[in-house]
C-alpha cells in the first residue's frame, strides 16, 4: 500500500539548532516527492520538491531509496520557520499525504 | 494574481442538511483537486477533474459525496444527507497541467462543522 508516514506530530528546537523532519515512505514505483508547509493562518504552500533538487529557505530533502525516506533538514532553524510541515507523495496525480508535524521554534 | 479561492469559509450545518462548497481554481489551470482533511490528520484524497472531467472519483466516502466542474473552471462539492463523521476541512487545489511533479496550488479551505 501506498503510505506516507511522518513519525513526530511535534519537535519543538531552539532558534540556531539544525532540524530534521523525518518522513518515511511506501510506494512500488520511483516516487515523487513533496514538502508543503503551512504558516499560521495561512494556506498550504509548496516548500519544495524532490524532482527538482531545489533549496528554499534553507531547507533541503534528499531522496534515500534504500532507506524509503525523504528527511526535511535545515541547518540552522530561524523563528519564522515555525509551521506544520506536510510530506507528500505523488501517485500519478493524487497527492498521499502524512500527519504532518508540528515545528516550534523557540527563541 | 489570483490563487485558489474558496467558499464559503466556515460552514455549519445540522446533520441531514445538504451543504454545497465553491472553488474558483487559478485562471487556465486544467487539473482541479478535492481533499478531505480532518482534525489532527493530512488531506485525502477526495477527487480529479481535468478540465470538466472527472477522472477519478474514487476517495469520495460515500454516494452522499457529489462533485462538478461543469465547464472547466469552477467546481462544486456538494454533501448531500450530513453527517458527524463528514465534519472536516475540504481543501481544493489546482494544477497547470496533470502530470508527476506537478505543485498543486491550494485555496484557504472551507472547514464544515456538522453538529
């Protein structure tokens, strides 16, 4: 089954610290991966995008196949950073979607 | 321009009530999604319009769930018979084109309160 996990509801770090949101995977085919984020009060947005190999905002995901895992990671977290994080998969068109997980930074 | 916008934006309806949610997706975008997204979780899946078809219905719950795109542009979901369990966020995105590695664009979302 086709199954996006995302193992933290919730990581709370100190403004400066690396992060590292984990995401773990399920797929048959080669998959096709995404990190969406959404601020507060606002809506959901796309961070970044495996097919595409880009860095925004300092957050980078490399795709481990062997291990099935597309980690979010940024070296130094900022306060402006603090968000639900979502990790997507794309099944043809269809987005599977983890929990999502809950960053606080603190100042 | 303009993104997604959807509406209402809060809707609450007695159980049994027929609800009927608006997205506007972004001028020319050929590729128009509903998601479920219930508290504490991720979106699902609900279903797939391209253009005015609709290719794939199969994350819709129940047959209470109906939902259009009668020429292409604007979509409509509408829940017929509500019930508690129905109670969620309906996010709508849109897409330029349908493809692998396509970004969807969200709308705001409509959050539905059966009571």
């Amino acid at each position: 089954a086709q199954r996006v996990t995302q193992p933290e509801k919730l990581l709370s770090v100190f403004k400066g610290a690396p992060v590292e949101l984990k995401c773990n995977y399920s797929y048959s085919g080669s998959p096709e991966l995404f990190w969406y984020v959404q601020y507060s009060r606002q809506r959901l947005q796309l961070l970044l995008r495996h097919i595409s190999r880009e860095s925004i905002k300092g957050f980078t995901a490399d795709l481990n196949k062997g291990e099935t895992s597309f980690h979010l990671k940024k070296p130094f977290a900022q306060e402006e950073d603090s968000a639900m994080y979502y990790c997507a998969l794309d099944s043809n068109y269809q987005l599977i979607w983890g929990a999502g997980t809950k960053l606080i930074i603190k100042p | 321009g303009a993104g997604v916008s959807q509406s209402p934006r809060y809707k609450v309806a007695k159980r049994g009530q027929d609800v009927a949610l608006r997205c506007d997706p972004i001028s020319g975008h050929v590729s128009l999604f509903w998601y479920q997204q219930a508290l504490g979780q991720g979106p699902e899946f609900l279903t797939y319009f391209q253009n005015e078809a609709q290719l794939d219905k199969s994350g819709l719950p129940s047959d209470r769930f109906f939902a259009e795109r009668p020429e292409g542009s604007v979509s409509t979901l509408k829940i017929q018979r509500t019930q508690q369990e129905d109670s969620a966020v309906y996010l709508c995105a849109s897409s330029l084109v349908t493809g692998v590695g396509y970004e969807q664009y969200f709308g705001p979302g409509t959050r539905l309160t059966v009571t």
